[in-house]
C-alpha cells in the first residue's frame, strides 16, 4: 500500500492494477505490432542537429529506461506490457479517433522506445554581424530547422490589405490626394462629365459617361441644324414634347449633379478637419446649384408653355383638327373688348376677321368699324324677327346703343336670343353669328383678347417701337358717352418705343381723331408686333406672356391646329394684307362713291371679302388700290338693301407693310 492506499505502486511509476486486465480474462487474438519507424543516420551522426518533431501520439508518451528482457519460460507466464489497449481492427472506423496532447519543447527530444537516451550538447550560437544597406546577408550562417521557422512563424496568417494604388500602373505610385485636386476633379466633371473620372484614372467609368454626354450634344446639335425654325415651332405647341423635354431635362440634371457629387467622394481625401470637409461641400453646392439652375429654368419653362396650351387652347365648339386642316382656307375672328373699371359692360372696339390661306399661309385681315350701323342678322334667327331691317333703334335710328359693337352686350342682355355655340358666352357667340352672315364666311374659330390685358402683353414682351404719326396721341380724354374731358397724358409724336399702356392708348385714342383712324393704328400695330417680336422673344419673357394670356385671351383653337399654323407663320413671312369697311373703301353704289358705314350693303361687303381671298397678291406699290376687279355673280339681296350692288372696281387689299411705313 502506498500513501495513497493503492496496492503494488512503485515509486516513480504508474500504479498497478489490482484486478486482471480484460486481455487476461477474455484473450482474444494478437494484435499485430506496428513497426517501429527507423531513425535517419543524419540524427544520429550529428548531435549539434535538432531533431524534428515525431508524432504528437509518440512524443507525448513517457520516457522510461528500458532493461534487457529475460528470456520466458514455459512455466513463468509473461506480464502482458502496460501500454495503451488497442481497438478492434474492424471496430477502429467506427470509434472515434482519441486527441492526443501536443508535444513539448523544440523538438523532439523523447528517447525512442528501445533505445538509450542521449545527451545533445548545446549548441553554440552563432554570431552575427550587420549586412550593410543594400548587401544581400551571409550565406555562412547556419540554416534553420523546419520547426525553427515554423515556430517563428505568425499563428495566423496575415490579412492582406487593399492597396491604394491598385489602379495605378505597376512601378508608377499615385501622388497623395488633396483638397485642391478633389475640387479640380469636380470642377472638370461639371464643366465636361466624365473628365473628372478620367483625371482619377477611372477610365472606364469616365470614358462611358463622356460618351453619354458626347451623344446627348450631337443629337441635339443634329435636330437643331436639320429641324429648321418650323420644326421647333411645331414640337414647342406640342404638349406631348413639351412633357417629355420636361422630364428629360429633370433626369439629364439629377445624372449631371450625380456624377459631380460622385466624383468628389471619390477625390476627396481622408482625414479631413471639419473646416476643410465644409468648404469641399459648399463647393460642390455650388458646382451643383450651377448646373441645377439652367436645367430647372427649360424645365419650368417646358412645363409653363404645356400649362398655358392645356388652359388656353381646349378646343371645342369650332371646325375640328382633321377637319380645319384639310380646308384651303381658315377664318378666324378676333375681337378686342374693352372691358374695364371705367366701363359699365362689354364692347367690342376692335373687330377683325383674318383668312388664312392654309397652302401658302397668306393671310388676309377684314377690319370691322365699331360704328356700324343696322348690322344684319341670318333669315330665321330670333334677332332677325326682332330686327328684320337691320339692327337699330326705332325710336332713335342713330342711337349708339344699336351699333355693331353693341352686338356683344345685347347678347349678354338678352341670352334668349343668342345661339348657344361655338362658346358659352352669349354676347361673343352674338357676335360670331352676326359678323359670320355680314361677311359671307363660316368661321372656324375666335380669339377675344381683353385689352386691359393687351397692355400687360406687351410689357410682357418689352415693349414695341412704332411711328406714332406727327401729332401725339391722347391718353384717355373721351368718357363713355362721348363727352370729351382733358387727356390724362400724351403719347409723343415721331417713332417712340412704346411701352403696355401707351401701345393700348395708341390702339384705342379716338379723341382729336375718328374710328377710322384708330383702326388702321391698330392693323399697323398687329403688324408691328408681328415683325418685331421673334420666337425668340417669346421664349425669353414667357413667364410674363404666359401670365397675361391666360387672363386676358380666349379661344377656341384646339391644339392639334396650332403645329400646322405655327408651319405656315415659318415658311411664309409675316406681311399681311388688309381690307378695312371704312369710308376709305371705295363703293360705287354709293352716290359720294364710299363705303357707308352707318347703313351698310351687306352683299358689297361679302363680294369684297371673295375678291379679296381670291384675288393675287398685292404688289409691294404706295398705292394701295389696284385695277378693277372681274365682276362676280352677285349673290341674293337682304331685305336691308333696296337693289342689287354692283362689284367693287378698286376694293383691292392693301399690304400692311407699304400703308404702315
């Protein structure tokens, strides 16, 4: 018994077992022996040699002096050896594999199992001296072992770290990063995309997105160069364009301010101090406003033109789009009330009917006095059996409540006795009826244009420059009645850059004058207007325009016209002609040999209008009357004429151009 109450320990040694072993009570078969490795010579010949590690199973078993075995006898059974019992060969797959301690020390240095241990000298370190700079070591020192290196070796590998240069060529190393080349970067993407990619060596990102930019400029730079001045007009009345040139320009500015945004991050140095990060974003806040500013201006611009097209121009009422371009002509009638705070009422001072020749674009305007008296009305309609004669006052025959520019209140007055198309307002659909049966014509469509709002018109276009005449103009000086009281202002006299007010003033003066004259200050402004103010202008103030159209212009133009009179405005110029029912248009039927404006002849009036639209154009001459005329087939008497009127001789239009100087 030892101090630990174990049976048979020996000193120094594991103890022994009390009861017999498994082998001995059931033997089963030998188990093969595994052969012993043999040892290198080279171990054995050179002791200052360290010895490399042996298998962990055999290093980690306990090294114990081994004796001289004794021959057995018969009758002296041999002790079965203490070592490790060994698993059934077919049982040693299925059980699992035990973990054996890892070896101690350098290397192996356990005495083998049969064999005396020995003493391995120290070995005696080698000194070393240090290589000069850029001298390969000395090849006399002594190599180290395989577990030396092993040992020296990292436990775990070393992660491998992202080079910064990796786009940069081998053997060419990237200058360090810096605020102003981050800025430089940026800069460059703003002014051409994609450059400042390139300046990063980010070739094949910079080149895609020049290539992008380079396309987008040739493709524009085309359709502009080929399309013409029509082309742009028709696509600018287009609402569908202008929806998607509005978004396009949406998406083109997002990607622009994208790629300068990106290219910063990406320049941009680490590190920074808080003063330097705010200055790089102001910056790039700035580059980005640059670019945002122009795009988000074309685009307000796009989307206010298709705002204005789907407000002011929605159809309905007139000829159809198929309909109106497929006719020769075009009628439209314009009007120019005079609606105000000074005025109890509309009136319609300003009446005009302009034929429109679809194949050439020549283009025709038939002036109405205001002060046309027993304005004829179709056979059949409510103001024809209320006004059979002609529409006057029987009791006061020269009344001016009764004129042609009366037409329009007398509607609103009386809805009853106005026709309910082309337009819900009574009055202006009074006023299409009459003017439509005056002249001989079917209109297709009208434009009222408020001249309260023709003056914020033409501020909206910077004004115009005309001659106003040797004398100046009144502003104001005439009351609704006729009374006439002081000017409130004059516009001088000689060529005057006129601005919104002075422009309606020189429309509208009749004080010191007549209508007649006012008239033709009108037609000369139209076509004033007309000849100065470019596409160009338009699209300059058109914020202005567009304010002041869409209050003071009604129409019944559907959009689906508009491309096709914009086409004929580009290819034709704009000189118009003019024919105005005045006393200044000569009337044989007439005793002093004018036009009579107080009883009109309505069948003179409607042969005027088909000579004048049939007739060729006018010859670019001062003097505004031509040869007489082939006399047409007069068309049936109204019950306002007494006879048959004979042709004009000389009722030719006249050029604007050559009457307005």
């Amino acid at each position: 018994m030892d101090e630990y109450g174990v049976a048979g320990r020996r000193p120094g040694g594991p103890p022994q077992q009390p009861w017999p072993r498994r082998a001995e009570r059931d033997p089963g078969p030998a188990v093969p022996r595994r052969p012993r490795r043999a040892e290198p010579r080279a171990w054995i010949d050179d002791p200052t040699r360290p010895v490399p590690p042996r298998r962990p199973s055999e290093s980690s078993a306990p090294s114990t002096p081994s004796t001289p075995s004794t021959p057995s006898t018969p009758s002296a059974p041999r002790e079965p050896r203490r070592e490790p019992q060994r698993p059934d060969p077919a049982r040693r797959g299925a059980e699992p594999r035990r973990a054996t301690p890892p070896a101690t020390g350098r290397g192996r240095t356990d005495v083998p199992r049969n064999r005396p241990p020995r003493v391995e000298p120290p070995t005696r370190p080698v000194p070393r001296t240090p290589a000069p700079a850029g001298v390969a070591a000395a090849t006399t020192a002594v190599p180290m072992s395989k577990a030396t290196r092993a040992e020296e070796r990292p436990t775990s590998p070393p992660v491998p770290r992202r080079s910064v240069n990796r786009a940069t060529p081998r053997g060419r190393a990237r200058s360090p990063r810096t605020l102003g080349t981050a800025l430089l970067a940026t800069a460059a993407s703003t002014i051409i995309p994609g450059s400042g990619h390139l300046m990063l060596r980010r070739r094949q990102t910079g080149g895609l997105i020049l290539a992008v930019f380079v396309l987008a400029l040739a493709a524009i730079a085309i359709f502009g160069l080929t399309a013409g001045k029509t082309a742009l007009l028709e696509n600018a009345l287009s609402t569908r364009v202008l929806v998607i040139a509005s978004v396009g320009l949406v998406v083109a500015a997002l990607a622009w301010i994208t790629v300068i945004v990106r290219t910063y991050l990406i320049a941009r140095p680490r590190g920074l101090d808080v003063g330097r990060q705010i200055l790089g974003v102001g910056v790039v806040t700035v580059l980005c406003l640059g670019i945002a500013a122009p795009f988000g201006f074309a685009a307000n611009l796009a989307n206010s033109q298709r705002n204005l097209l789907d407000n002011l121009f929605t159809g309905g009422g007139g000829t159809s789009a198929a309909e109106a371009i497929a006719k020769p002509r075009l009628n439209v009638l314009l009007v120019g009330s005079d609606a105000g705070p000074d005025r109890t009422g509309a009136r319609t001072d300003t009446m005009m009917m302009a034929s429109i020749d679809t194949k050439s674009g020549r283009t025709t305007l038939f002036s109405l006095p205001r002060n046309i008296g027993y304005a004829q009305f179709p056979p059949g309609s409510p103001m024809a059996k209320q006004f059979p004669t002609g529409f006057h006052d029987k009791a006061d025959p020269l009344s001016g409540n009764y004129l042609l520019n009366a037409v329009y209140a007398w509607g609103l007055d009386h809805p009853t006795e106005a026709p309910d198309t082309p337009t819900s307002n009574k009055g202006l659909n009074l006023l299409h009826q009459t003017v439509a049966y005056m002249l001989g014509v079917d209109l297709d469509y009208y434009v009222e244009v408020n001249m309260a709002g023709f003056s914020s018109i033409i501020d909206a276009l910077g004004g115009v420059t005309i001659d106003v005449g040797p004398v100046p103009l009144p502003i104001g000086g005439v009351l609704p009645d006729g009374q006439h009281v002081k000017p409130d202002g004059y516009v001088p006299a000689g060529v005057q850059h006129l601005d919104g007010n002075q422009a309606l003033w020189f429309a509208r003066s009749r004080r010191d004058s007549d209508d007649y004259s006012r008239m033709g200050r009108q037609r000369c402004l139209l076509q004033t207007i007309l000849k100065q103010k470019s596409p160009t202008d338009v699209l300059t103030n058109f914020q202005g325009i567009a304010a002041a159209t869409t209050d003071s212009v009604a129409t019944n133009i559907p959009q689906e016209v508009l491309p096709q009179l914009a086409k004929l405005a580009g290819e034709q110029s704009v000189a118009l002609d003019s024919v105005a029912f005045d006393p200044n248009l000569p009337d044989p039927n007439e005793k002093d040999g004018k036009f009579n404006t107080s009883h009109v002849d309505v069948d003179y009036m409607r042969q005027v209008v088909q000579n004048a639209i049939t007739a060729p154009p006018p010859a670019a001459a001062p003097v505004p009357t031509v040869a007489p005329t082939t006399t047409p087939k007069a068309t049936k008497r109204t019950s306002a004429s007494a006879s048959a009127s004979a042709a004009p001789t000389s009722a030719a239009p006249e050029s604007l151009a050559a009457s307005c100087g």
